[in-house]
C-alpha cells in the first residue's frame, strides 16, 4: 500500500551470543534481513550499535536513522552472495586513485595536492607494497600490476562486514589509497575526508560555497564517517 509506514511494536531490545556471532533481538526474537537471513554480526560492540538504533526508534520506524543495520543488511544480502565480484569491483579503483590525478595548474593547487598526496602515496608504496605513479590531467596511466595485485589482495582479505562498510569509503572518497589508510590506521577519517576533498575545498575558496552542493557534500561526509565507524567496530 502506497504510504504504508511500519511502525515500532517491540517494547524490548537485547543482543545475545548466536551461531559464532550477535544477534539483536527483538522481544527475544532475532533481527533478520530484507532477505530473511538471520542478522549475526561479527562483534559484540556492532551488534549493540545495531541494537542502539532499533531501541531508538519511537512510534514509525524510520530506516535513514539506521545506518548500522543498513551496513549490516548489505554485508549479508549483497555482499556475501557476490563477495568476489564486489572486491574486484574495490580493488579496480586502484588503478585510477584519485590521488594520482593532478591538476595540470594553476600551480596553488597542483602544489596543494602534492603536498597532501604525496605522503599518503609514499606510505602506500612502503606499508602496502603498493607504488603509484601520480599523473597531470586525467588521460589514464596505468598503474604498476604488482602494486594492483598487492591491493586486490588485500581488499580479497577483508570479511564481507568490512567490505560493506569499505565500499562507502572508496566510492565516497574515489581512493582505494584513502580508505586503507583509514582502515590501517594511518588516517582519521576526518583526515581521509578532507584528504579527498581537495579540488572541491579549492572551488569553494575562488567562487565560493552553493548552498544545495553544501548540503550534498555534508550528507556524504556524513556517510564517510558512518562507514568508518562500521569497519572499526568490525573488530
């Protein structure tokens, strides 16, 4: 029915240990997904976040104040099925990193992308094993295949709840480089945003600030950190 809304009808919400992970409950009955799988989490802490946005939920439920069990939702009915796929998909971006595409000038920004990219690379080419090569423009460079391979293995490592929450940092951010460096540890996620958000921080500075690409850019901002948070609750 058009405009059908669900509406809150637990009055209890508690997580339990179950199948080698978490279940949050729902007057004792386990939380499933939209495609009727039992939702078991990896983590202890994840499943209490989890379990933190249903006991939130007051008359309608309202499914855009649920980001954890979105992420979660995804981890198990798209990600798992098709795991293979959606890493390869991943690993692909390595080979055109926003971090090695600069600005042919005017020269402030070109050096304002260095300064900030360079070093994230470097650490890239030495914690990764993973070289890239920056370019000016963005005709495509190819990337060495052993740093891609490297990469492609490493996102091939993660469990499908990482994966979920990884995508959003390297669609959102358009860096395969950015979102290890997130989830290795080498960047806040504050840091990884602003990081990514160069070439746009600079359109702002000479023409200033549109008010709806405001409101975009804090909604995937917003989403950046969610992501973030997800993966480190992860365990």
């Amino acid at each position: 029915m058009a405009g059908w809304v669900a509406k809150r009808f637990w009055k209890g919400v508690s997580v339990a240990e179950d199948a080698g992970g978490f279940a949050v409950l729902l007057d004792g009955r386990a939380l499933r997904t939209p495609a009727k799988r039992p939702l078991i989490l990896p983590t202890g802490p994840l499943a209490e976040a989890v379990a933190d946005e249903w006991r939130a939920q007051e008359g309608e439920v309202r499914p855009g104040t649920m980001p954890f069990t979105r992420s979660a939702n995804s981890a198990l009915d798209k990600v798992e099925p098709q795991f293979d796929e959606v890493a390869g998909m991943l690993a692909a971006y390595g080979g055109t990193d926003l971090l090695c595409y600069r600005a042919p000038a005017p020269a402030a920004l070109t050096a304002r992308q260095a300064e900030a990219w360079d070093p994230i690379l470097a650490w890239a080419a030495e914690a990764l094993g993973a070289p890239l090569e920056p370019t000016v423009g963005v005709m495509h460079r190819p990337q060495p295949e052993e740093s891609l391979r490297r990469l492609a293995e490493r996102v091939g490592a993660l469990s499908p709840f990482q994966v979920a929450a990884f995508h959003d940092l390297v669609a959102i951010s358009n860096s395969l480089v950015l979102a290890f460096g997130v989830t290795e540890g080498r960047l806040l996620a504050e840091e990884a945003w602003e990081l990514s958000r160069i070439d746009e921080t600079w359109q702002v500075e000479q023409w200033g600030e549109d008010e709806e690409a405001a409101e975009i850019e804090a909604a995937r901002r917003a989403a950046f950190l969610q992501a973030a948070r997800f993966y480190a609750l992860c365990g």
